[in-house]
C-alpha cells in the first residue's frame, strides 16, 4: 500500500534491551519476531541499546542500505530520547519525523511484573507504532527567534548566583525578589557550613554587585502576576507592590526610622524570625539591597487611622532632604519580554507547632533553628550572643534532628542541610556559651566535602550526640535538677534506655518544605510540582535544572532540599542552559500545530472561540477559519471539535491515532 | 442527629456519676440520644485477650445493631470507644476476621455491613456536632476562676482518632475554656493513669497516679477533669494510699468533664452524681468566682 | 468470566497523565497490564470517534487522563474534553454501554501512585462489568428464539 | 442510442423518497428521453421474476431507497446488485439507516414484545404475535424474516454512489441523476451532494459572531418562543446541526427556522456523524464546572442518541463492530494485519 505522500512504507522495528531494564522483563527476541510479521516491516532488529552510537548506526545503515522510510524504536518515554532518534533518522537520510517511538520501558517493563504479560504488551505497543507510523509525513520544523532577556524569579543565593553569570555574559537580566531586600535564607545566617565562613561576608558582596551591575535590572517587593506566550518568547506581568518609599530618593539612611512615632521597635522582625523587633517603617538588615526603607502597612499607624503626625516623612523631608516618603504609593504593574525563565524560589521551613509535643509555641526556649541562626548572628537582634528570652545564658542545649523530616506523619523527605547546621550550631552555641549541648540525631547524614570531617571534628568537641528520635519535649520535672528546665524525653537507642535531658534551650532542627505558594507559581509557568511538592524536573539526572516546559528552568531549593554549595551549582547549571538557549538565537518548535485545510472548511466557527491562544480567525471574504501558525501552540482542542474534518494536527492526526488505537487492541 | 448511647458496664457501675451527667449534658443540649437496644459487653477487659475472635464478634453484635437502625453510636468509657473503633477497623481490614464475625453474627440473625456506623466520642460530638460557640452560648453558671487540669487518658486518642491529636489533644480544654475555666496546660495529657495496673503491679500503678496527681498539685489545680470511668477511678480511689506511699497529701477532685459541663450548662446538682466521688467535689463550685 | 482480562485504552495528555505513567515507570510502581497508552499533546485533542473507535476495535474501557483543572498545559483543553466525556457517558449509556466503561481522571505528572490506584481500579471494575462485545442488547446477536417468534436472521450472529 | 436501463426500489423507508422521484415533476419526463424504467414495484406492475431475467449487470442504476432489515429485502437487494452496474442509494435511510435505523436503539425482543404482546396498541388482550409459517389449503406461506438490526444499504450490499437527504430534495436528485449519466462519472462511492458543510451555503453563516460560538443554554425548538429568523439558530442555542451536515439542500429547514437534523449525513472523512455533532456541541459549551455541564444538558440534550443520531445510528462506529461487513471496509483499516479468530 502507498501511503499518502506516494512511497510505499518500508519500516524498519528497533527494540531495545536497555540492558536489563528491558530486556530482563519483556522477551525482545519474540517481540522482535512478531514485528517482522506486521505489515509492510522490512527489518526488525533488537540491540542492547538503541540509544549508544552502535545502536542509531544501526538505523542509518538500514536506511542506506535497505532503503527504509519508516523507523520505529521501541524503548523508552519519548520524553527521553525522540529526540535522540529523530536526529538518527534524519542524519541516515530521512525526515526525522518518518520516527514514531514505542515506550515499552516506562510503560511496559518497569510496571509489569509477569514477564509474559509484558513481552504481549510490548507487542501491542510495537504494533501500534508501525500501524501508525505508516500515516507519518515529512515535516518541516518552524524556526523562531529567541529573546535574549532572562527573567530569574527568587533573590536568593540561587537567583543571585544565576543572575550574576547571566549578567557577566552579557544578558540583560531581570531579577524579581517578593521581600524588600534579595538574599534570602542565606541572608539570615551567621555562619556556614563545613568552612564556619560568614555567611554575610561571602553573601553581601554578591547582593550589592547585582545591584551594579548594569545587566540586571532589580524588582524587589515584586511578585509575578501572569505568564503568556512560550519558550524564547514570554510575556511576564509584574506586580511591584507600594513599599510606600520612592526606591531612587532613599539613601537608607535611618533617619525616618529613627524619627518614627514608635520610639522604640515593637513589632517582631520577620527577618529576625521574630526574635527581634522592628519598627512599622524599617529596613529589614543592614545589609540589605536595595538599602531602602520600607514601611508595613499592617502596622504603620497612617495607614491605620489615618491620624499620624508622619514624622518618619518630615524627617526625610526636611532633615535629609530627599522627601522619599509617599503614603500614596500604588502598586505597579510592567510587562516584560524575556526568551528564558529561571525558577529559584526557595524553600520555607517546616511549622514545628505541628508537633505539639515539642512544645514550640508553648515553651518559650523552644527555637527553631532559623531563630537560632538569628540569635548566633552577629548581626542579629542580639549582636550574637545566644540568650534565653528571659535573657540568662543557656547553661545546656538540646538540638533536635530531623523536626518534621523523615517522619510520615509530616513530610517523609530528608531535609539534607539539617546535620550539616545542627553540627554547625552545636559548635557555635558550644563554642560561645561553653554550654553542654545534646545533639539528637535518627541518623547522622554528612555526605559532602569535609562534613564528615566536621562532624569527625565536633565528636572531639565535647558535643554529646544521642541517637534517638525525642518523643517529646516537656516540662513535667521529678527531680530538682530539673527544676525550671525543660526536659528532652528521648530513647537512646545506643544504650537502650529511655533518657530525661534537662536543659535550658531546646532548638528545633526543622526541614525544609515547598513554599506554601508554590502550587500558585507552578501554575504561573505551566510547570509541575513533585507529590511532595517540589518543582518537578525534567529528569532527577540527566536534566536537573530543566522542566517540561521548554525555557522554564529551575534551581536552588525550590526544586529540593539543598545547601548552598548544591544550590549554587544548580544555578549555575540553570544558567548554562538557558546561555545555550539564548545564544542559540533560534529554537525549533515542534511541529506539532493544527493546520486546516481550506478547501475542506465550512466556515462554521465552531473553531474561533475553542482556541486558547486565540490563533483561530474567520475569513469572510472566503468563508474559512484560518489558522495563525504562530500562534498554534499544538494542542490540538480545535481538531477534535471540527465538524469538517477540516482541520488536522500535525504528528497527531486522526489517522495516526486511529490507527495506534488499532494496533494496540490487535494483540490481545 | 440523634445518636445511640452505649453505656457499656462500667457506666452503669463505677462510672454511674458519668453516666448521670452525661445523659444531663445532652438533655441540656436537646441532643436525642437513645440507649443502644439489647447492648452487651463490648468485649474489653480479660475477654480480649483470651479469645480475640469471641471478644470482637461481641463488640460486632453492638455494631450490628446499631447499623439496623442507621445511627452513630456514642461510647463514652475509653476502653468501649477503643474496642468498637478496633472491631470496626478489623472487620474492614481483614478477611479472615470479617468472615468469622459476619458468620457469628448470622447465626444471632444479623448482619453488618460496613462502616456506615460511626464510633463516637462524647468530646468528639461535643465539639464537632454541637460546637463549642454553641455551648458558650448555652452556658448558664460559668466556672470562671475554677483551674481545672485535663486529662484525656490514654485510650481515646490512640490511634488517631480523627478529633482529636494524639500526644496534645485540646479537645477538653476548648470546652473547658468555653464554661469559663482555667484550663492548666500541662504535658501529661495523654500519660498513663496505672490502668488496671493498680490492682497487678501495685507499686507501678501507684507510681503512675502519683505523677498526675503530684503534677496537677504542682501547677495549682482545683480539680482534675477526665472522661474515663478507669482514670477517674484510678486518681479519685488511691489518693490517700498514694499519700501514704509517697508521703505527700493530696486531696484534688477528680470529676468527668460532663459533670462541669452539666454544672455549668444549669443541670441539677442531683442529676450530675456529684456525691458518688471519693474526694469530694462540692468545693469545686465553691472557687467559681 | 474470572479469566477476563479487560483491555484498557489510555488516551493520556503528554504534559500530565503521561507523565504520570513515565513517572510510574521510573518510580517502580506497578499497576495492571490492561492499560495501553496512546499520547496526545492534550486531552482536548480526543474526539469522541477516538473512544468509539477504541470500544469499536476491541478496547473494554477508555480511560482518559489529563492535567488537572487549572492546570492544563494548554490553559483549558482539559474542560473542553471534560464537557465532551460527559455528553459521550449519556449517549454511550442510551447505547447500553455501561457508562463506568468511559473514565475521565485528571492525573498530575507527580501522581504515579494516583495512575496505578485509577489503572487498578478501572480494571477491577471493567472485569465486573465484562467485555464489551457482550453487554448490551442491541448488540448481542439473538441466541435462542422463543417459539413462535419470528425467526432470527443468522447473518446478524457474528463475533460476540 | 439506446436507453438505460433502471431501475427503483424501496426497502425500510416511508415513501417520501418514492415522492422524491415524482417531485421532479417534468424533469422525470426529460429523464425518460435517455432512460427506461425495468422495475419500479410502487408504481409500476413489474415482478421479481422480471428481474431475475435480466442478464447480470443489465441494469444501468437501480436506486435503492429505505433501511434493510427483513431478509425480503437483502434478497432483493442482493440480487439487484447482481443486476445492476451501478448501484444508488437514495436518501437516508438507505444512505445511513434513517428513521428506521434509530430502531437499533431498542433490542429486538423489545420491539416485537411492544407491537405483538404488551403494547398499548393491542386490541385484543391476547398477545398476537406474527406468525412466521402458515400453511392455508396446502400453500406454504412464510413472512420474512427479522433481523437483529437495522443496516444501512452498504452494510449489505456494496454501493456505488448516494443521493443523501430525508428526502433528496428535487435538485439534489436532479444534480445527481446529471452526474450519473455524464461521461465522466463521479469516482465510486461519492455522495452526490456538496462537500461543505451546511452552514457554508447557510444565508444566517454571516450572522454568527467573529470570537466564536458560546453557549450557556441549549433550546429546544417546540420550547422556544420565538426563533429569530435572522440570526445563527446555533447561536440562538438551537442544535442545529447545519457545521456537521452535508450541504447541498441549499439549507432549506433553516429557511423554515427549523434547525439542521442532519439528513444529508457526514461530510466525507467524517466516520461516524453522531461523533463529530456530539463533540461539536459538547466543545462550546460555555461552562467549565461539571455540575453546570451537567445541568446545561439535562435541560437542553435530554436525548443525545436521538439528537444526534438521528439518520445515522446504524452508521455509528460502534455499530458497525458486530455488523457484518459488506467486503468493502468503511473505515480506513489498510495496513491492518488480519486478526487471530480467537475472541
């Protein structure tokens, strides 16, 4: 049988081994057999793996030698390797899109556990593949050009990192951050791990060099408001919300927080985790950037009552003359054009209130260990001493691992960074309070250069480490050692009994989490979340900083738990790709688009209104619906409304559909 | 909603003040409440652990009937609520189990189906089915000025029983909040009270009341509120022989939750059995300021 | 009718539902052999005829995956295939098809676990129900005739 | 030169195809200059016997109009075929199963049970049903037999062309019969009607908005007050099935503000009309919460066999899984492999 375009389809069957993967579980030998029965097959081979330079010669020499004109590779997810394939069909002389793949790994081997039932399934998905592979055509890719901008959401260490060799590259970056000052987690903490380098030291240079730089331009107190178009070219609403304070007049000065109404601070510090106070109108560290002040208007007594003597803009006014303070500030919006996107919006961490039997919320001395890191900074509202609230020095600290980590009642996942800073403030608190401090671990995790060593180093330091995982945290005391302390109930599994640690601080090791508004922020980018809800890559290996959403890239924590060395190199990674990108100028789309054929369009409409890009137009003067191929982004909604028949979908048209449906119910 | 009361023995027995106040909790509430028709034994007690099969196909029969006539069932004695619940869960999660029971209960003619039947705690209906704004309105002598430390007990919370949590459950306290108590926070919420180890192993049972009683002593408690006939028992009976033991006086009013509810909510003093305790309870009122 | 193995067609968007079933494999979850899968970009794409074709050819079920409402990669394709299925479930029923046969679930990329859950289920409930071809009055070719009745065209009595 | 031959015939149909060919009034007298009539049994004396001796493939045409579902039937048709070099069918019951073939939306035994046993029809209390062997003063009679299902005159014999319509309205019938007996014939299997759809000749087309079609309600026409005359009647939330529906009426139920039920069938590629009206319809649907969709139906779809089915059901895919084929399949099924007999 000819097929549309005139040739007779010669296929050619490839399956793969994959090693073991596959062929361990579906008999390749007899599927291979089978596809040499099904029509118009003129080869079917198996090999160890497709994918390996042996495997696609294996594809261009029979094109050359046996003049196939249809190629089908049974293996794995197209997702993974259709690429691979075409590319081999195309450089043996053929339209890479005469390939069609049959996924026998992820949908048949490693989800089917009777060999025999899988080698049948195999079958029926091999059939299909050559059933439908004889309606393919030659197509031609569409070629569009790149935006060079770069948008990175999140000014954490991650976005600071990307933006800054994206920057250095010559790109024009945009860098939204939602808090008035970039920096992120990192920002907050005193030291790092396993080097006890400052964290600010090596941090800040990096803030007020992105600052400079005349590549970036920075939006902070910004939020992304609406995603439109596709990779190389997307169109990103943004919202700058009012800080009340005009950016370009402030020259962070403090004066108009020192002249507020509020003599003193009284308002807890959300960069201080609320270990510190601040005022309605602040700047959230001193090291911010911008070093502009901003002004809550949840608190700030204007905005309340409307009655304030607004000293704080007096002060401004006439004191230092900038007159930077506008009450009637408003939110903004821009759009801007950008061709790549980076994701790095971090992690929050987990609630410890969740657990009521660690008393946080309850036992004032309970922390978490962000408030910890708050307390041990040296510029942190305590100047770095570590304090009680009542203000003594703690003569003995209990550090709690894994504080709704690993546990199933709350998130199952390994946090990653919590031994690595439950050791670090160990040491910190051990070594500025001579403290006794208990470190209880499940297991102790220091994967990483030199953390095994710091762990190595603190076993010396009089740090004792308990292996058990505390039941509860209490202050029901027996004994008057115990008296007016806290009391750590813990197994220790290491000795075998039940332990009562009286202590005076406890600190709460907690994971790391989705944001809580990641779900929204996916949405924003069409791009997919984990069970867990961590953004999803492409692939956990061979892909990590990419998503399914072509352009849209991901780094730092918000695809995972991760320290900052890791966060780092991700973002450097996301960087990478998206330069490629970039200077690549160009992408190829896939060309998957609706196409209607006018001599068969009724003209109904029916069409118009289903498209979401609004692609589709009536032609009055010649009673069609058209088609705006840039527009089509392939999804291919009209074609399955269109009455005529009229319209068909490149690479899924219903004769290929219908006829995989076919071929997969031949087997039974 | 009207609901299926099971008394169990010990509501008809040690636990008859809780049964009083109860039943003058709901009737307060004009909550239709309707003792289970031909209840028995829910199969708690010695019978569970001699023969299983025998104790859960009794608890089943309860079920069973309740089922017929389409009610949730309302089992105020911890031990019944934790039997009825764990009846229910094996029936639904293991053959072999539901095979014997379902064929027990036939030859007794019934049948059952499923877990249409909920088992229901009387904080659980109090707080979920009533709610507590409902019962703040409802509240005719506020308690203002009376602290009162909860105590839960170990049998309701465990496993999860979907109202409450299981190491720091606040379900009493809310009420007790609503009436106008001082509610004592405390950690031992959930703690053993010595069960029935106060008749076994004496001086471990012993041990366990003294470390409620001591602590609720300690943080300034007027009375201790449970919703267990064992626990109440347990703290109420042995005071004075934990004294002896321990040589530390106590004299703390051990009362059901119901009791301050009923009180509050302008039941009857005589309708709340407030005269069947041990250490009496009368001066309790007597610290409402 | 133990022995009944139902064939399962899956017509599964490639941004989420099929996604899901790559992510089943990679994550070793396995679920019934019954399912075969065919990819479309969305499941806006599917047609009704797709469905039928399926039922035509062999397939005891059809199940349809897409992205979850608002989360469509497409913005909305899912709700155009959710008002389709919904008016194919009442025709399918008018032709005595048993409308369970017809399954519409949004699966996530992340939801290999909610794929094996619907697969296994879809099975087990298409295993109840029985094939197809064997449902439904109008197309069970008559088998006895009741006497006295008008004789049964034996052109009519094939496959079944 | 000499006539051809042709011939007429009806199977499971109401007559109005028969009035069809009276319809084309003097037209059928220009006709009768190139052909002649060899069997017409409604309006003229010919016999079975007449036709059994003709030659094979004597008959120029015979035009076949009505749904097949006796045995009298597919014998005659069959041996039409035999007769005939082309063979036509006329209308939609033949084209498609019609009316008759909603019939296929009921069980046999139903059917039957309805006219001869219970139905309210009945005189007589007794149930009175047909009586397949009689034997009268040593005269075997027999009546037809049954069948399971209604089918379409190319689900049993094979079919050259098709004038589609309930029924062909007269310049259809006439373009066709043009068609036919040019020199150039149309290529086998054409429907000789339009190859757009409805709304492509539809004078209310220009009066469907530019963004499209929404719709938050569907109307049903005997419910409507009033139907404006001048606007899209899909528009107006009437399913007017004019966007999946051969043209080539010149939309003549429109003009009547009635809406298009879809006589002249699918337009070629479609392959199964009741799939592709359905998907139409369900697609601009203005609701995306599926208790609204719900709702929207139960109000305005409450039958969506009849709605759209309603000339084609035998025609429907899933139809056509246990019908027997008639050696030419319908769908495009090509490179498939033939399937093990093992189900």
């Amino acid at each position: 049988m000819a097929s549309k375009n005139g040739d007779i389809p010669r296929i050619g069957v490839y399956v793969c081994h994959c090693g073991t993967n596959i062929g361990g579980q579906v008999n390749v030998p007899e599927v291979v057999a089978f596809a040499r029965t099904l029509p118009n097959v003129v080869v079917a081979r198996e090999y160890k793996y497709m994918c390996s330079d042996p495997g696609q010669m294996l594809i261009k020499e029979d094109i050359q030698k046996l003049n196939i004109n249809r190629v089908v590779v049974a293996s794995c997810s197209p997702h993974l390797h259709e690429h691979t394939f075409r590319k081999a069909t195309l450089e043996g002389g053929r339209n890479p899109f005469l390939f069609h793949m049959a996924n026998i790994r992820e949908h048949v081997s490693w989800v089917t556990q009777d060999p025999e039932k899988a080698t049948e399934k195999a079958k029926a998905i091999v059939e299909a593949a050559v059933y439908r592979i004889q309606f393919h055509e030659p197509l031609e890719s569409k070629h569009v050009p790149v935006h060079p901008d770069v948008l990175i959401v999140g000014g954490g260490i991650a976005g600071i990192t990307a933006a800054l060799t994206l920057a250095d590259a010559g790109k024009t970056v945009y860098l939204i951050e939602r808090e008035s000052s970039i920096g992120g987690h990192m920002a907050k903490f005193d030291k790092t791990f396993p080097t006890l380098d400052c964290a600010s030291c090596i941090l800040t240079p990096k803030m007020t060099t992105v600052k400079d730089h005349p590549n970036i331009h920075l939006m902070t107190y910004a939020e992304v408001l609406e995603v439109d178009g596709y990779v190389g070219n997307f169109r990103v609403k943004v919202k700058k919300k009012p800080r009340y304070v005009i950016e370009d007049r402030c020259i962070g000065c403090y004066v108009c927080i020192e002249h507020c109404v509020y003599k003193t601070p009284k308002h807890p510090s959300e960069f201080d985790e609320g270990i510190g106070l601040r005022k309605p109108i602040y700047i959230p560290f001193p090291q911010a950037v911008p070093l502009v002040a901003v002004i809550d208007p949840e608190t700030c007594i204007e905005f309340k009552s409307g009655r304030c003597p607004k000293k704080c803009q007096k002060a401004c006014r006439e004191i230092v003359g900038r007159d930077a303070i506008d009450f009637t500030q408003k939110e903004e919006i821009l759009e801007i054009q950008v061709g790549a996107v980076i994701i790095a919006t971090g992690f929050q961490i987990f609630d410890p209130s969740r657990i009521p039997e660690y008393g946080y919320g309850r036992y004032p001395n309970v922390y978490t260990s962000l408030e910890v890191e708050r307390l041990v900074n040296a510029s942190g509202p305590t100047g770095g001493a570590i304090v009680l609230r009542d203000g003594r020095k703690p003569q003995s600290v209990a550090i709690i691992h894994c504080v709704g980590s690993r546990d199933r009642n709350y998130n199952p996942w390994c946090s990653r960074v919590c031994c690595m800073y439950s050791l670090k403030l160990a040491h910190l608190v051990r070594e500025r309070t001579g403290a006794e401090v208990y470190n209880c671990y499940i297991d102790m995790r220091t994967p990483g250069k030199g953390y095994e060593e710091f762990y190595e180093k603190l076993l010396h330091e009089g740090v004792h480490f308990i292996r058990g995982k505390v039941a509860e945290v209490t202050d029901w005391t027996i004994n008057p050692e115990e008296a007016g302390k806290l009391v750590i109930r813990v197994e220790d599994s290491l000795i075998g009994v039940v332990r009562r640690i009286p202590v005076d601080m406890v600190i709460l090791s907690v994971g790391l989490e989705p944001r809580s508004d990641a779900e929204e922020l996916r949405r924003l980018f069409h791009i997919s979340c984990s069970a867990e809800g961590w953004f999803l890559e492409r692939h956990p290996k061979l892909a990590p900083v990419s998503t399914y959403t072509d352009g849209v890239y991901i780094a730092g924590a918000c695809q995972g738990p991760k320290d900052i060395p890791d966060a780092v190199a991700q973002a450097g990674a996301a960087a990478g790709e998206v330069l490629s990108l970039v200077d690549r100028g160009v992408i190829e789309l896939e060309p998957n688009i609706a196409v209607i054929d006018a001599r068969r369009c009724s003209g109904c409409h029916v069409c118009i209104a289903l498209c979401p890009f609004s692609a589709i137009a009536f032609h009055a003067e010649e009673n069609v619906a058209r088609i705006n191929e840039a527009l089509c982004k392939g999804c291919g909604v009209c074609v399955g409304a269109c009455p005529s028949r009229a319209i068909s979908q490149q690479l899924f048209k219903d004769e290929q559909i219908l006829a995989e449906i076919e071929g997969l119910l031949m087997v039974d | 909603m009207a609901y299926f009361y099971y008394p169990g023995c010990s509501l008809k027995g040690t636990g008859a003040s809780y049964e009083k106040s109860l039943l003058a909790v709901f009737a307060a509430l004009d909550i239709p409440m309707q003792e289970l028709p031909d209840w028995n034994c829910c199969g708690a007690t010695s019978y569970m652990s001699i023969d299983e099969k025998v104790a859960l196909a009794m608890a089943a029969r309860n079920l069973a009937i309740a089922e017929e006539n389409g009610r949730d069932i309302i089992a105020p004695c911890s031990a019944c609520y934790m039997v009825l619940r764990k009846t229910q869960k094996y029936i639904k999660e293991y053959a072999h189990i539901r095979e014997s029971i379902l064929t027990a209960l036939k030859q007794a003619g019934l049948t059952y189906r499923g877990d249409s039947v909920r088992i229901r705690h009387p904080l659980d209906v109090l707080i979920t089915d009533v709610g507590v704004d409902e019962i703040r309105k409802r509240v005719r002598r506020p308690l203002n000025g009376v602290r009162v430390f909860p105590y839960y007990g170990c049998l309701i919370v465990r496993p999860k029983n979907g109202f409450d949590h299981a190491t720091y459950p606040t379900s009493m306290d809310v009420l007790l909040e609503a009436l106008g108590c001082e509610v004592i926070d405390h950690p031992l919420k959930t703690k053993c009270c010595g069960g029935s180890l106060t008749g076994t192993l004496e001086e471990v049972g012993m041990r366990l009341v003294y470390i409620l009683l001591k602590e609720a002593k300690k943080r300034g408690s007027h009375a201790i509120a449970t919703v267990c006939p064992l626990c109440q028992f347990n703290l109420d009976a042995y005071q004075e022989k934990v004294q002896k033991m321990y040589s530390e006086s106590f004299a703390i009013p051990v009362m059901y939750v119901t009791q301050l509810l009923g009180y509050a909510l302008g039941a009857q003093h005589t309708h709340l059995g407030l005269e069947q305790h041990i250490i009496p309870v009368q001066e309790v009122f007597e610290m409402v300021r | 009718m133990s022995d009944f193995e139902p064939k399962i067609i899956g017509l599964f968007c490639n941004w989420c539902t099929y996604l899901a079933a790559d992510l089943a494999g990679v994550s070793r979850t396995p679920y019934a052999a019954n399912l075969r899968i065919v990819r479309v970009m969305c499941s806006g794409r599917i047609h009704p005829e797709h469905v039928l074709w399926a039922f035509r050819n062999g397939a005891d079920g059809v199940l349809i995956g897409g992205c979850h409402p608002g989360d469509c990669h497409y913005i909305e394709g899912n709700f155009k295939t959710l008002r389709r299925c919904l008016l194919l479930k009442r025709l399918l029923e008018q032709f005595g098809v048993d409308k369970r046969r017809l399954r519409l679930e949004w699966i996530s990329a992340s939801e290999a676990d909610k794929l094996r859950r619907v697969v296994d289920d879809f099975t087990e409930t298409l295993r109840a129900i029985g094939p197809f071809a064997r449902e439904t009055p109008i197309f069970r070719p008559a088998r006895t005739e009741a006497p006295g009745a008008v004789a049964a065209s034996t052109d009519t009595k094939e496959e079944g | 030169m000499e006539k051809k031959k042709v011939g007429f015939y009806w199977c499971a149909s109401c007559g109005g195809c028969e009035e069809a060919v009276v319809d084309l009034a003097e037209d059928l007298l220009t006709a009768l200059e190139q052909i002649d009539i060899v069997f017409w049994p409604v309006a003229m004396d010919f016999k079975r016997e007449d036709v059994e001796r003709l030659d094979d493939g004597e008959i120029f045409a015979t035009f076949i109009n009505g749904a097949v579902r006796l045995s009298e039937q597919e014998e005659i048709v069959k041996l039409l075929r035999r007769k005939s070099r082309v063979i036509v069918a006329f209308g939609a019951c033949s084209h498609m199963g019609g009316i008759p073939g909603l019939a296929n939306g009921v069980a046999r035994e139903a059917i039957l049970d309805y006219y001869y046993r219970n139905g309210p029809a009945l005189e007589s209390r007794e149930p009175m049903p047909p009586d397949p062997e009689r034997t009268w003063k040593e005269h075997g009679f027999h009546l037809p037999r049954f069948y399971e299902n209604v089918r379409a005159l190319d689900q049993v014999v094979e079919v050259d062309y098709y004038i589609p319509g309930c029924a062909p309205p007269p310049n259809v019938v006439k373009g066709a019969l043009a068609q036919l007996l040019s020199d150039q014939p149309p290529p086998s299997g054409t429907v000789l009607a339009a190859t757009h759809a409805l709304c492509h000749e539809c004078e209310l087309n220009d009066t469907k908005p530019e963004e499209g079609i929404r719709i938050q309600a569907f109307r049903r026409p005997h419910l409507v007050d009033k139907i404006d005359p001048h606007t899209c009647l899909l528009v107006q939330g009437l399913i007017c099935l004019g966007p999946v529906t051969r043209g080539g009426c010149g939309a003549l139920c429109i003009k009547g503000r009635m809406p298009c039920t879809g006589c002249f069938g699918p337009l070629d590629g479609v392959r199964d009309f009741g799939a592709a009206a359905l998907s139409f319809v369900a697609s601009i649907i203005d609701a995306d919460d599926p208790h609204d969709i719900e709702r929207i139906l139960d109000e305005g779809i409450p039958d969506p066999l009849g709605t759209f089915y309603m000339y084609s059901l035998p025609k429907s895919l899933l139809f056509q899984k246990v019908l027997p084929s008639n050696g030419r399949r319908t769908a495009r099924t090509e490179p498939r492999r033939e399937k093990a007999e093992s189900r």
